[in-house]
C-alpha cells in the first residue's frame, strides 16, 4: 500500500508534469528516490535542518558569478547609481532580505504556518511558474504581517 506522503508527492510530480515545471519535477524525484533507497531517514532531517541555508547559500553563488566572470565590476556599479531603478531595486534587496531573516524564525518555530507557506509555494510554483524562495520570503512577510496585526490589536486594549 502506499503511504500518504509518497501520494502527496505523486500529485505533486503529476502537477509539476502538467506545469512544465522542471524544479518541481526534480525536487520531487529526489524526495522520492531517497525515500526509496533507505536515504530518507538520514538525508530527510539534514535536508529540513540545512535545506534553507544550502540553498540560499548557492543562489548567492549564482547570483556573485558575473562579478567572478567580470560581466560586472566597479564601472557597472558606479552606473547603476545614475538609474532611478537601480535604487528601487537596492531597497527592493534590502527589504526582502530582512524580512525573509524573520522568515527563517517562523518556518523553524511554527508547522501550522510552514505548512500554510509550503502549500502556498507549491502552488505557485506548480501553476504559476514560480519559483521555490516562497516559504522563505513568505514567511517573513507572514512575520511582519503578523506583528503589524499584534500592534495594532495592542492599540486598541
């Protein structure tokens, strides 16, 4: 009989064909081969634990690698401050990255919301071609959302 999970995954591997989307795919195959092959018990929790920070880490690579190449350096930097866009996408960075440090929090401390925010990433990322950083920015903005919500229910006792 198959388990709940793999079900879910199945879905999941099916939603992902119909989309297109080839990160679902492969992050549905690897789940399952490892499930399958007996790695799941230890890679899951190494996985759930450092997954976040595995892959945060090489985006930041991805995202460094024109500097490497020197498809970027100091002139581009120097020009992109004369771009009205450049500085909309300087706090654009900003923002999202502090409050995606107060997302980490929420998806370690709260299943019932990391449920929510998975659900919802999955979603997006099956249907709408999004991309997988969902839970991670989704939390933060849950985090900020949720303390604007504490105030102003503080202003109001």
């Amino acid at each position: 009989m198959i388990s709940q999970a793999t079900f879910f995954m199945l879905i999941l591997l099916v939603i992902g064909i119909i989309a297109k989307n080839q990160s679902l795919i492969i992050a549905v195959v690897v789940l399952l081969l490892l499930k399958w092959v007996g790695l799941g018990d230890k890679a899951f929790p190494f996985i759930q634990q450092k997954g976040i920070q595995v892959g945060v880490t090489i985006i930041t690579i991805a995202v460094l690698v024109p500097i490497m190449t020197g498809q970027i350096g100091f002139k581009e930097l120097i020009d992109s401050t004369k771009s009205s866009y450049a500085w909309i996408a300087l706090g654009a960075g900003i923002f999202v990255a502090v409050i995606a440090a107060s997302g980490v929090e929420l998806l370690q401390t709260d299943p019932h919301i990391t449920a929510a925010l998975v659900l919802g990433t999955i979603l997006a990322v099956a249907l709408f071609n999004g991309v997988a950083v969902g839970p991670l920015i989704g939390a933060g903005i849950a985090y900020m959302a949720m303390r604007i919500v504490a105030f102003i229910s503080s202003l109001g006792s």
